[in-house]
C-alpha cells in the first residue's frame, strides 16, 4: 500500500507520559520535523499497528492543540481485556518507534452558530473534550464540561481541565457519590444550547434517552464513540466474482478487519459507524444483520439491503457483499 497515496502518514513517536494510573498520552512528531497537517478540535488518527501479524486499525481523539503543528497527541486507556491495541501501545511502544497513522478527519466538530455548547464525557471520552474546551475558551464561547468519573483521584486531566476552565468543568464523581444526572442537565439549558456527547455505551443510550425525553432538537445533538462495537458470534463473508471467495469472520474481529486481513481493500474512515465510508451493499444473507452503525436510516435496515462492516455483524449465518473497493479478486 503506498500510504501517501491513501491519506496516511508515516509518524515517530516522540514521548510517552503517564496522566494517570491507567491512561498514557502519546505524542508524535514527522521524523524530519516538518509541520504535521492541520485538524480541527473534535477530530481524530487511526492508527496502524501490527499485532501478532495482524494489522489493527483503531481510532483515537486528537488531545493536543490543533495551533501546535509540531505534534499530535493521543491519550490511551490501558485495556487488558481489549482486542489488543492499548496493550501494544502501552506495553510495547517506544520513544523512537514509528507508526503508520490516518490523516486527522472528524466526525465530531463543533458547531460554530451554537449559542452555547454542552459539553458531557464519560471516562476515557473526555479525549475529545480536551481540544474542543480549549478551542471555545480561545473563542469566548459559553461552555460547560461534565465530566463523569467513577474516581476524581485517578481520572485523568481534572487538575489540567480545572486549572484551563475554572468553573466551566463540573466532574461528577460516582465513587463519592455525586453521579451525572443527564436528564435533570438537559431541561436546565437555554434554548440555542448544542449538546456534545462521548463515554460508554451505556452513557451514550442514557443521554440519547434523555435527549428524547426532553425534546431535545435532534440537529442540536451530537455524539461520538470513543471505540467500535466489539466482536460476537463468527459468521462469514461471501464476496462476489467467479471464485465465490468466502471470508471468516472471528469472533474478536470486525467484519472490515476481516476483509482487510484477507487482502480485500475497503475504503473507511471513522471506523466506528459514523461515516458510512464502508458501506457495502448486501446480495444475500443467509442469517441476522444486526446493524450497531448511526448511518442507515430504519428502511434500510429492514430491508437489508446495506450494512456497515466496521461495526455491524450477522447472526448465524453467511453475507453475500458488493462495494465498488471489493471485487474478490484481492490478495
């Protein structure tokens, strides 16, 4: 793959530091020191890492300031339990080591005509946070940040967020007691207000309840997942051509990651079933799409005529695929 071509960068990674027990910032520079390309708060890198001989392709939020072109910086949650990403990045990753990064895109920008701006993280969803507070501090914009932790002593960057806001970062702290109420923050706004929302799947079906609940205007909401839906039960991929190629998918894998380990190349983006960059058109299915993207609209769900591969799957049995980017022939 000629990664110039494909809006990749070749990056070094500079330093390391530790912001908290369990979280690490990475940042990383050209390697001749050039300025990197510019991005707007709220976006973000995927990175490429090879792990045991498979390529891992994962997103992480930009943190660092999009007005600094010397570096970019990432902050990772050590998951040991994961798919294997944050254990390289945080076990195995070096000052000096280089990585083969996306070009910052985002699919989470802050809406410049919104009288004021909502902003509410949970756990390591704070990351986008990061530039887009210190963006509308330099703009004068009227913000708030909540930012649920299940401790205020080892979340990372409260002391930071305190000393740059003041009293515009509210933490709410479940271990002492002081839980979010989401539904009790979204009545209380002005009208104009635009909601900003990234944390657990569980937080973000709480908000998106709640924003429903109150009527809340669905263009004046906004939401990003800090990571794709995670594997299920195996099934298979049927590609078209002569050859009928079939493709498995294992239960620790995603359908893309699976196509792409397999030599099939998929044009994506977000990876987490925002963008719909990975659209592939469905022939056939032989079991259950369950669709986990925020792209296709219901008509299509039931129809089954479209599924994202980034973070949609099939419930017992085999999918029949076309996309322009997947013939069949690949690899």
């Amino acid at each position: 793959m000629d990664i110039a071509d494909k809006g990749f960068l070749r990056l070094k990674l500079a330093r390391v530091e530790a912001v908290s027990q369990n979280v690490k910032s990475f940042f990383l520079e050209h390697p001749h020191g050039l300025d990197l390309p510019t991005f707007s708060p709220g976006s973000h890198l995927v990175l490429m890492v090879d792990i045991g001989g498979r390529v891992r392709r994962n997103a992480y939020s930009l943190t660092s300031d999009p007005d600094d072109r010397h570096h970019y910086a990432i902050s990772v949650l050590h998951q040991p339990e994961g798919r294997g990403g944050s254990r390289f990045l945080h076990e195995s990753l070096r000052a000096g080591d280089e990585l083969t990064v996306r070009r910052p895109l985002n699919f989470f920008p802050v809406d410049r005509l919104a009288r004021r701006h909502l902003l509410i993280a949970g756990g390591i969803g704070i990351t986008p946070f990061l530039s887009m507070a210190r963006e509308l501090g330099r703009m004068g914009a009227a913000f708030e940040l909540h930012y649920s932790v299940r401790s205020a002593e080892d979340a990372p960057f409260v002391a930071m967020l305190h000393a740059r806001c003041g009293p515009n970062v509210h933490v709410h702290d479940s271990g002492a007691g002081t839980r979010l109420d989401i539904s009790a923050l979204l009545r209380d706004q002005q009208t104009g207000t635009h909601v900003y929302v990234c944390g657990s799947p569980r937080m973000m079906g709480a908000a998106v309840e709640a924003a429903g609940a109150v009527g809340w205007p669905s263009s004046c909401f906004h939401s990003e997942r800090f990571k794709a839906t995670a594997g299920g039960v195996p099934f298979s991929v049927l590609l078209p051509g002569k050859e009928g190629r079939v493709i498995e998918v294992s239960s620790d894998q995603s359908m893309l990651e699976a196509l792409e380990d397999a030599g099939v190349e998929i044009d994506s983006m977000c990876r987490v079933g925002a963008c719909g960059k990975c659209r592939l058109k469905v022939q056939g299915c032989t079991g259950r799409i369950v669709h986990n993207d925020h792209v296709l609209d219901a008509t299509e769900r039931a129809e089954g005529s479209a599924m994202m591969p980034c973070v949609s799957r099939v419930m017992g049995g085999q999918v029949a695929v076309k996309a322009d980017t997947c013939d069949g022939n690949a690899g």
